[in-house]
C-alpha cells in the first residue's frame, strides 16, 4: 500500500541543530527530506560538509530559493540563528506550510521583551501569538493543532521540566527560585565553539550572570504554567565537553515534604511522558545517560531541616534541548508516535 510521505525542508543544514535534524530524519520512516539549505559559498552535497551522509542523502545544499523550497514542502524546519527566522517563516506560513523554529524568535509572546534581550524589533509580530511553544510534557493539546511552533530554548527546556512538579502543587515558593545550568561547548554553535575550545581547556567559568537571554522565556513559561509570576535567578556555566546540559534547580518549600512524597509526586507528574525518567531514590542524573537521546532524567533531594528541595535534570543540548524535540513536535503535529525516529 502506498504511504504517502511528510515533505520536509531543513533550512540553515549546517549548523549544529541542522546537522542533528538531519541525522534523526534520515532514520525516520514517515519522511522525505525534500530540501537542504543553509548560508553557504557555493552549492555543495550535504554527504560532503558532512561525509556520515554518505549513501544516505546527497542532496545538494544551497542558498534557500523559496520560490523552489515552500511549493514541493510540507514542513520547514528553520534552523536558523536568531533575528533570521522571523524574516523566513513567513514564507512558508502564507502559502499554508507548516514551521518549526528552532531560533528563539517565536518563544516570547512580547515584542518589546524580544527587542530588549535580542536587540532587534521584531519583523513579524503578526505571527507571535499564532505561535505554540513546543514542550510536548505541557502543550502536547496545543501542538496538535499547530502551525507554528516555538521550539523551545536548550537551557529552558531542562530547567523547566525541573521546575514543573513542585509548582504545578505549589509547593514552591515563586521568588526564590535558583536555578544553575553547565553545559557544553556546542551550545555556542559551530563557528563560537571553535575559538571557545582553546579558552576552555582545563576550565569551567560563568557567563551571562543573571543576564542569560533564555531567561525571560524561562519566566514567562513558568509563570503562564503557575498562574503566578516567577522570575528565576539564572546563571549558565560552560564546561570543557562537547554536549549536555546538567541543570540544578533550588526550591524553598512552603511546606515540608518527604523525599518519598517529593519523589511520586513527580513521577505522578511525568507518567505518562516517553521523554523525562524520574530517576529512583540515591540517583542523579549524568550527562553521559542521556547523549545523544531524547531524554531529560530527573533526579532530586529533599532536606526537610531547610524545607528545600534540590532538583537536578539532564538533556542534550542538540536532541531534546533542539533537535530531538523538534522532530518529537513534528510527530505529535502529524499523528505519528510520538517517538518515531527517536528510539
């Protein structure tokens, strides 16, 4: 019987996350990967910027053509910097085409709030509010009926699905949130991570102090999620490895609760989610369980002299904290399991 195939377009294949994109929908049975794309000096087969593709795709990545791109797609995938989806989405959008953006352009739902951490007006406010923001664990409903999606932020997306237990029975206290995220080199992108390399050998520091441009999306998320404001103190650290994200989240508590009860009450929370694992009692999350997956783990500690609780969680930076996540909406948008091509 004939399948009918999903058309989809990766626009901006170069980078990290389209490179990852790439590698997660040549494995996926319900898709044809119709076009590659990317700012680029001259039109190059995609097996040979990245030779693993090799026999697998060689489609010829170029300099996007819309004109030839948005009628023979059915999805696009911008894999974009920031301050550039929101000129190409549109593109697609007008003729009907479904968009997931993995750039932050779509996350905010106040232009003046992206200008002011991005440093740019917005070119399309129109489509802000038609824009669902991809973290299936809370807007899965939403996704369904999506044409636009805001992938979620790396560092938002493991701090986040930290965060959601505790307030979703209000047991934290909403003005003290702490939350100290580690990650790779990768997270700078391609070209960054090649002049970071010889700065942070032998090294871990601090950067973007309480100024992290991922945290507004961080509060506006968890404050829709709350019905309350809450606005995270937020410190990124990069460290000497390549990819991951290990992310430590500190709660004062309203009232004092159990390690067994803080336990069940997020693996009551996450269930039924095929990405987050709630790891068991003594158990913390590491990096190396979850690179290369989909997969956020949990773990936490409960001190209940202090009325505290230390969540940590762990993601891939490049899988669920991008690509992963993007192609796990993909599914959720079209009906497919939700974990095609990503187990």
């Amino acid at each position: 019987m004939f399948i009918k195939m999903l058309k989809v377009a990766v626009v901006g294949a170069t980078g990290y996350a389209g490179e990852e994109l790439l590698k997660i929908l040549i494995k996926h049975p319900q898709v044809e990967i119709c076009s590659v794309s990317a700012k680029i000096d001259k039109p190059r087969k995609i097996s040979e910027i990245f030779p693993e593709f090799a026999g697998k795709l060689d489609l010829v990545c170029q300099e996007p053509d819309f004109a030839q791109i948005v009628p023979n797609c059915d999805l696009a995938f911008l894999a974009l910097p920031h301050r550039v989806s929101m000129e190409i989405a549109p593109e697609f959008l007008k003729q009907g085409k479904k968009v997931i953006d993995l750039s932050a352009d779509y996350r905010l739902k106040e232009p003046l709030v992206y200008e002011q951490w991005y440093g740019l007006g917005h070119k399309d406010p129109g489509h802000l509010s038609q824009a669902v923001y991809g973290l299936p664990e809370v807007y899965r409903e939403k996704i369904k009926q999506a044409k636009l999606i805001a992938n979620p932020g790396c560092y938002p997306t493991g701090i986040m699905l930290g965060c959601f237990p505790l307030l979703a029975q209000g047991l934290a206290e909403n003005n003290s949130i702490i939350a100290d995220a580690k990650t790779g080199l990768s997270g700078a992108g391609r070209e960054k991570e090649a002049e970071l390399i010889p700065q942070m050998q032998d090294n871990f520091r601090a950067y973007k102090v309480d100024a992290h441009q991922h945290s507004p999306e961080i509060n506006q998320e968890l404050s829709i999620f709350a019905n309350a404001k809450i606005e995270v103190t937020f410190t990124p650290y990069l460290i000497p490895i390549k990819r991951g994200i290990l992310s430590t989240m500190y709660f004062q508590l309203k009232k004092t609760i159990s390690q067994k009860e803080a336990e069940e009450l997020h693996q009551d929370f996450y269930q039924d989610e095929p990405y987050v694992k709630v790891l068991p009692q003594g158990e913390f999350p590491q990096l190396k369980a979850v690179t290369e997956t989909n997969f956020c783990h949990i773990g936490m500690k409960i001190n209940t002299q202090k009325k505290l609780a230390i969540v940590i969680s762990a993601i891939d930076n490049l899988v669920k904290g991008a690509s992963g996540q993007a192609v796990q909406n993909m599914n959720i948008i079209y009906g497919f399991k939700e974990t095609e091509g990503l187990l």
